[in-house]
C-alpha cells in the first residue's frame, strides 16, 4: 500500500503541476463536497458570501435551541455542536474570524436554554406526562399541554420543578374555568335538556338537577322525554317525588317531541322557572338521534322562544375515550353548552374533561360525587384540578 501524501509533499506536487491541471483538480473537489464549495466561495467571495453563509448557520443552531415542537422533535446538544463543527470545517482559512461569530452565537443560545429550563430536565417532563395520561387526558391534550408548558417555562424563565409543576396545575385550571354566563339558564326562564348514552347517569344527573335548582327557591318542572329505554319514566317519577317537584310524562315508547311539547305547555301554564328534560340516548342510531333532538330543538323554539335553552351532556367519569367519542357524536348532532361529569366518587380519574373542554371547547359545569340527591355539585376547577393531580402522584 502506496504512502499518503504528506503536506509538504502535496505543496511540493501541486508546484510542479500546471495551471490547467491545478483547475481541474480544485473544480473536481468544487463540485464533489458542499464543506470544500462552501470553503472556496468564502476564501474568493469573501465577506458577502461569508455574512450570507453565518445567518444561515445561526439559524440552524437557533432552530435546534428553539424547536417549533419540543415536545416531540426533543433538543440535543451534540447535534448543535456537529453544526459548529462542520462550520469550522469550511472556516479553515478564515483565521476564526467567521468561526469565531458562529461559536459565540452557540454560546448565548446555550445559555439562554439553560436559563429557560434550568433544573427542568426531560425527565421531570416525563412525569408529568405520566400524571396526565394516567389521568384520562389522552395522548394528543397531553402533548399539546406539555407542549404550552415548555414554552411558558422558558418564557418566564423558570427553573424550579415545583414551580413549573405549579404553572403546569394553574394553567388547567385557568382553562377549565368557567365565565360568568355558566349558570345564567338557572336565574332565567329555561328549558335544559340533558342528553347522553344510557348508563352514564342522565336520569339519576337530572333528578339532582331538578332537587339542586328547587332548594335554589326555583320552581322545576321534569319532561320525561326518554321514551324508549325500559324503565326511563319511572326511573324519572321516583326522582321525582324525591326532589318534590312535579313531572310529564307519556306512555314508553311515545313521541319524545310530544312529550316535550305537553312539557314546554304546562311549563308556561304554571309559570315554572326551569323544566328539565329527560331525552332518549340513542347513540348507536345517530340519525334517528339528530332527527329527534332536531325536532325538540323545533318545538322549543317555535312554542317557547323566549325560554333560554341549556343543553347539557352527560358523560361517565370513568369511561375515558369513550367519552371523548360520546362528546363528539352528540356535538355533531346539536349544540351542547356543558358537560355533566359524573361517578366521580370512585376510582374515576376525570381527565378526559380537560381533553374534551381543550379539544371541544365544551366546558364542565357539574360533576356527579354519589347516589344522594345533594351528590351533584356545581364544577369548581381548583379543587377538581387538584385532586386530579393528588390522584395522579398516588398512582
């Protein structure tokens, strides 16, 4: 195997060698390796190109520092440092003069990371994530969450775990609070309807409604307009007679929309405050189900115009995604204002909330603590907020 050249036998070569020769050997270098062009072009265009090259390396550094999404793309500093050094690669001959700008601009942005995270490391982030996902937020609102969180805290420059852990728990609950129009159905002459599945709690939700708004000083009126699962009105009597306020109601298995009609007719008769309607949760069917809530939707504003309209959906606290899912279907089929929240009282971890309130913009208004008639509660994010992460750091 034949000996590399060194330098001064290289230099001793290319002296012997002709001008034409000396070209093509330099264009063939040009032409094979983006550092050697970019070399050259700096050594013969000098300054111009030189400037227009060290913005182009800052940027790369500055997106490397400042990613548009921590969150997934992730930092590294060793890919920071490969650019500085292949810069210095094709800054060989420049003395460090350009070198020298680009290590300098490395450094600030260094250290401006540094004095945005701080102690915060990825893996604090990670348990945060952790505490999220395991609360029923869902993958996408985490990320999204934690996303925000990175940049706040490198905003504000907060370097302390627990105090990113607090900005974290202030901005949930900052988004889950409600305005102050929230409850305005319940001072008004209104019509509420509750709509959801079976089996998350509608009925038993709109019986501790109905008791809530009574002990308020309100007089409440119930529409049993859930016709079609067995059982439904008489489920809805006994609430009822438990609340001590008066209901419609028809056969199983008549028209929702007349019973709601009869409802809304005896609501004005007897000048109610508030009436409360039961609806059918026929998800499986979703056009049966928008033709039907379609309809009550009609009567309501045809018969009752003045009446202030509330649609609140019930969803199950521990049923996560599904949740979501329920949510969403039922959105496409009307306008929904609030969620009830309910089985909050078990191992319920209420997360999937804060994901259908970001994702949807259908903000809690009660949540469900028990079977007692008194166990529904109007939403208070400080102490849902809370408990939620209480939970999640027991898990």
């Amino acid at each position: 195997m034949s000996k590399k050249l060194t330098e001064k036998s290289l230099e001793k070569k290319l002296h012997n060698m002709g001008t034409e020769e000396l070209i093509q050997i330099i264009m063939s270098l040009y032409r094979s390796n983006k550092s050697v062009e970019q070399s050259i072009n700096l050594q013969i265009i000098g300054d111009a190109y030189g400037n227009e090259l060290l913005e182009k390396y800052k940027k790369r550094i500055y997106k490397i520092f400042n990613p548009s999404d921590i969150v997934r793309m992730g930092f590294s500093i060793d890919t920071a440092q490969q650019v500085l050094a292949e810069f210095a690669d094709i800054c060989v001959n420049d003395n460090g003069k350009w070198y020298g700008d680009l290590a300098l601009y490395f450094a600030e942005c260094a250290t401006d990371f540094t004095l945005g995270y701080g102690d915060i490391d990825e893996d604090f982030y990670e348990e945060l994530e952790e505490i999220l996902i395991m609360s029923d937020m869902g993958i996408d609102t985490t990320m999204n969450i934690i996303e925000d969180l990175k940049k706040k805290v490198k905003e504000n420059k907060i370097k302390e775990p627990e105090e990113c852990r607090q900005l974290l728990i202030d901005s949930i609950k900052d988004q889950m609070r409600l305005d102050d129009t929230a409850y305005d159905f319940a001072d008004k002459k209104s019509v509420v309807l509750v709509i959801g599945v079976n089996g998350v709690g509608k009925t038993t939700s709109v019986g501790k409604l109905a008791a809530s708004l009574k002990g308020q000083g309100k007089k409440v009126l119930l529409a049993a307009a859930d016709t079609f699962r067995a059982g439904a009105i008489e489920q809805l009597k006994e609430w009822s007679n438990r609340a001590g306020v008066d209901i419609i109601s028809q056969a199983e298995g008549a028209d929702p929309a007349a019973v709601v009609y009869d409802a809304v007719a005896a609501a004005k008769a007897r000048d109610v405050d508030v009436l409360l309607c039961d609806t059918a949760g026929r998800l499986h069917n979703k056009k049966n189900l928008m033709n039907e809530l379609s309809k009550i939707n009609r009567i309501i504003q045809k018969e009752y115009s003045e009446a202030y309209l509330e649609t609140l959906i019930v969803l199950d606290g521990t049923t996560g995604q599904n949740a979501m899912a329920q949510a969403k279907q039922f959105k496409e089929a009307t306008d929904i204002s609030g969620i009830i929240l309910t089985k909050l009282d078990g191992t319920a971890k209420g997360g999937i909330a804060i994901a259908i309130q970001s994702e949807l913009g259908i903000p809690v208004k009660y949540i469900g603590i028990g079977e007692q008639v008194d166990d529904l509660q109007r939403f208070d994010p400080d102490m849902f907020v809370n408990a939620l992460f209480e939970k999640g750091e027991e898990n």
